[in-house]
C-alpha cells in the first residue's frame, strides 16, 4: 500500500500480514496456532509466517518448489525449518 504524506512524499506499507491476522481472527476468533505450513516463499509468504510466527508464536514451516527460496526465507525468519518438495 501507497500512502502520500502530508508534505507529499510517499510511503510504502505492506498489509498482507495485518490483513491476513485480522481475517485469521475475524473467522477463528479463539485461534491458538502453533504449528503452520506456508505454501510459497514470496513476499506475501514472508508477512504472513512472520505474522503468524510473532501473533502467535508458531513454529511455521516453509514449502515451495523452489528449495533455494524456502531456505532463504527460512534464514530470515530464524528459527523456521523449511519443507521442500
């Protein structure tokens, strides 16, 4: 998401992970999540595990069909294990 500022500079937010959370909780409203498989490692997968892993602190595991892409995301979660297929 784009924002234009006051003084007109833009500002870029990402709202997959805030929107994912409160959908998460708008359907299961008692969720208690502790383990979570993510399919993908784009950006929209990194908010989402992050989201899911600080929200809740799921241990989160990464699939995608490009191994070197889960192992990456996996190192910048920390902590996360990654499944490849």
């Amino acid at each position: 998401t784009v924002v234009v500022q006051p003084d007109g500079t833009l500002l870029g937010v990402n709202t997959d992970a805030a929107g994912f959370i409160q959908n998460l909780r708008a359907k299961v409203p008692d969720a208690r999540i502790k383990n979570v498989l993510v399919l993908g490692a784009g950006g929209a997968a990194k908010a989402v595990a992050y989201a899911l892993h600080t929200d809740f602190g799921a241990e989160i595991y990464i699939a995608n069909r490009t191994a070197a892409r889960a192992e990456e995301l996996c190192r910048q979660m920390g902590g996360t294990r990654p499944l490849m297929w």
